[in-house]
C-alpha cells in the first residue's frame, strides 16, 4: 500500500520527516559498515533487493483517491538483510518509485516509514520473539518469521496509514472501514503468501543468504 497523492497538512510531513530520518540515522550508526564493504555478497543482495522491490512497488492497484495497494516484499528483504539493511534497500527502492512518477517526492518520509520502514521493524521483532522462545524446529522460522511475519508487517503497516488518515481528517472512518480496512485480510494473504515462499526457498536452497538464519539453533 501505499499514498499517490499528498494528503496530507505540513505538520504530519514534518512529523513523519522527523521520525523517518531518526531510524535513519540509527540503521545508519548501527551498520557495520567495514564488514558491508567486504562482502560482495551481501552487496549484490542488498542492491538486488532494492532492484526487485523497486519493480514490484510499480504493480499496484488503486483504491480510493490517493490510496494504492501492492505487495511489500520487506519480510522476506528482511529476513535475508536484517532491519537495518532492509531499511537501505527499501529507500534505494523508493527512490526508484519516485523517479518513475509512481509516488510523489512530498510523501518520500511517509511511505518510507508505511512502506518499508513499520514492515522490517514489525518482522525484526517477531524474529526476535522467535529467537526469544527458541523454537528448534526450522518450520517455526519460515512459519511465524516468513509466513506470519509479512502478514502482520503489512498488516500493521496498514494500520498506520489509516490511523494517519483519520487522525488528520483525510477519510473519516466510515469511509476508512468500508474501502480500506474491510479489503485489509486480503492483502495481508498474499504477502504472507509470497514472501513466506520466498523464505522457504532461500531456507532450502540458498541459506546462506538469510543473515538472520542461526542454522545452530535448528540442529
């Protein structure tokens, strides 16, 4: 999902602006920047990534005026990048979609923070859960990472965009509920959908492409 049109007073782009960049800069100080320069590898994920989701964010189908949705794809970025480097390549992305017209520059913060940003915090903490309570079946990372990870990341990604709507008097919320919120489990489906196979396949293939996959724990 994503906003086509700005929608939205001065104040919440200022708002947004603000905690966009905050995460930003954190992802920024956090990264190990030494290691990233050395491994070509990782490189060619994150700018693959970042290629992949750039054309997929251009499928979209609209709802109400300014308002469309489409497949994330940020679980599965995530899972295989962690939340920091996620968050890069969803911006390098971003800057792809607004090149091509698809969304515009005035609302770069926003659907940074509703499109990529809510997505890899909300899946970095369910991996963190999982971590948490150590399961030891591998199935436990691609069902509640992989497959349940996506639908509650766009899930809550969703919900941030309506409470921004409402909170600000874009949409009221009968109209919020009846061509928005109802449709909300039929996008959350498919996105669990696509990136838990996208998961599944990295898991059994190309493991090693998954960073946050501790193969130890599974043994």
């Amino acid at each position: 999902m994503g906003l086509t049109d700005n929608l939205f007073p001065g104040w919440l782009l200022v708002i947004t602006g603000m905690l966009f960049a905050g995460i930003l800069i954190r992802a920024i100080r956090q990264t190990d920047w030494t290691a990233l320069r050395a491994n070509q590898r990782l490189q060619h994920s994150l700018f693959g990534a970042a290629v992949v989701l750039g054309f997929l964010w251009q499928l979209r189908a609209g709802l109400s005026p300014g308002l469309s949705i489409h497949i994330f794809g940020m679980t599965a970025v995530t899972l295989m990048l962690g939340w920091r480097l996620a968050v890069f390549s969803g911006l390098l992305a971003l800057v792809i979609v607004v090149i091509t017209g698809r969304e515009p520059l005035s609302l770069f913060a926003v659907n940074g923070l509703i499109t990529m940003m809510v997505p890899a915090l909300v899946t970095h903490a369910i991996m963190r859960w999982e971590r948490w309570v150590n399961f030891r079946n591998f199935f436990a990372y691609i069902f509640f990472c992989g497959f349940f990870g996506a639908g509650a990341s766009v899930g809550a990604a969703g919900l941030t965009m309506v409470a921004l709507l409402w909170l600000t008097g874009v949409y009221d919320w009968y109209h919020l509920v009846h061509d928005y919120l109802r449709y909300l489990p039929l996008i959350v489906l498919p996105e669990g959908f696509v990136n838990g196979t996208v998961v599944t396949g990295l898991m059994v293939f190309h493991p090693e492409m998954l960073t946050t996959l501790d193969e130890r724990r599974y043994r």
